[in-house]
C-alpha cells in the first residue's frame, strides 16, 4: 500500500546545474551541446531526457515522459507555484558561485514534457531569470517551503492514490503531515482495513527513492515531522490510522 505524496518534480533538479563556472551565454550553450550528446538519457519514474539546448534566454530540456507520470506532471504544472518551487529547489542545490553563473547569464531554465503514447501532449515548466534571481534572494526555507509544497499538493485533491483510495485531505497539525485517505471505492470495510493497517510499518509505506523524490514528503521528514495516515469511510464514523514517526522514516535514508 505505498502512497506517495507528490510526485516528482525533483528528477531532473541535477541536470539544471548545466553552467558549472563558465560565465558567458556562450559557453553555457556548449555546455547544452555537451548534454545534448550524451542524450537520449533515462531519468528514472518514466522520463527519459531526448535534447538539450540554450533557446534564447532559457536553457531547454525536453523529456518524454510515459502515460502514468505525464498525468502528475500536468497536475502539479497547473499551480501557480510551480515555477516558484522549482526556483527553489534549483537554488538550494547550487553553491554560490553556481547561481552566480545563472544570474550573471540572465538564463532561465524551461522543461518541456512530452507524451506521445496514443496523441501527442505537451506541458512545459518554466523559470524565468528573474523568477530565478527572486528565489535566490529570497530563498523557500523551512516552513515557508513545507507551505508551498502543500499548496501544490492541496490543489490537486482529491488525488488517486492506487488500490481504489483517494486522497482527500492534507495538512500538518501537532508535528504530524497528515494525509486523509478516503477507501470508499477501494472494497474495503473498516474492520478489514484495521487489521492491515496495525501491522504497517515505515518500510511497508514507502522506499528511500520514494521518499527522496517527494519534495514534501522529504522536506517534511528532513525537517523531523512525523507521518499520519487517516483512512475513512463514507458509510462510517470509524477511522483507521498509520502512524510512522520520523526517526523510522529517517531511518530509511540512511
């Protein structure tokens, strides 16, 4: 029954850092041809990265991306904070003199995902130089970045979390991050769903690469919230409830 709580926006995060030291449009753009030569590249949770290039003032990466993750990445594009926690991912991975590269360039950076299984789609996530150059002066720490995350999160629910269940409701309360599952569609009764769920564990919930490419749920465990499971039922009052404390979620990243 593993859930993930938001789904990667975080795997092509290592492929921004494209500058390296070279200082002029010029070489950032052969920096891009280099890329582009090692491609097609496979990034994993469906994507392959096909080209590179430096568009004008935007460093672009195309990536063909299967059915299932095209659907969470065209959810998670449509807030209006993506761009802003893109920023801020890209900035709290550079070291100064990285952003520096980017800011003295005036490069944005934009992701263009395309699914072509049955007809072509496209979505496209962009940065632009002066979202970038906002992020790195006023950085998403703490939780200020746990409350964009959520956002993005809460804008997509209901959410379909696999086995018939929906998530329906998040937050964080108590030192907890919260997640309401509603198992109405999922054929289950709350007696049977009492019995699975008080023998689960941290490592029946969630794997270290599931934990590592969720931004909210590894920013939440990093900044030592626990997680709660709250499963429920329309047809009763009755609540079954996975609690995972963050010493066994930090466990699984070691």
């Amino acid at each position: 029954m593993k859930t993930k709580i938001f789904t990667p926006l975080l795997c092509l995060l290592m492929l921004a850092i494209v500058a390296g030291c070279n200082w002029h449009k010029s070489k950032i753009a052969a920096e891009a041809k280099q890329l582009n030569d090692e491609c097609p590249k496979s990034l994993g949770n469906g994507m392959m990265l096909t080209s590179v290039e430096l568009d004008h003032d935007f460093m672009v990466y195309n990536v063909s991306v299967n059915a299932e993750t095209f659907v969470d990445v065209v959810e998670n594009a449509k807030s209006p904070l993506a761009s802003k926690m893109f920023s801020s991912m890209i900035v709290d991975d550079l070291d100064a003199d990285e952003r520096q590269v980017l800011l003295d360039a005036e490069v944005g950076i934009k992701y263009v995902y395309k699914c072509e299984t049955g007809e072509t789609r496209t979505v496209t996530v962009t940065v632009s130089s002066q979202e970038f150059a906002e992020a790195v002066k006023h950085p998403l720490k703490g939780r200020a970045l746990l409350d964009v995350q959520l956002s993005i999160l809460k804008g997509r629910l209901p959410m379909d979390v696999g086995a018939g269940m929906k998530m329906v409701n998040a937050e964080f309360k108590n030192g907890n991050l919260c997640c309401e599952i509603d198992v109405t569609s999922a054929g289950l009764e709350m007696s049977e769903l009492h019995t699975i769920t008080e023998k689960m564990r941290a490592a029946d919930m969630f794997t270290k690469d599931d934990i590592q490419n969720d931004p909210l749920l590894n920013t939440a465990i990093n900044q030592g919230y626990n997680i709660l499971y709250i499963y429920t039922h329309d047809h009763s009052s009755a609540q079954a409830k996975v609690f995972i404390p963050n010493r066994d979620l930090k466990a699984l990243l070691d």
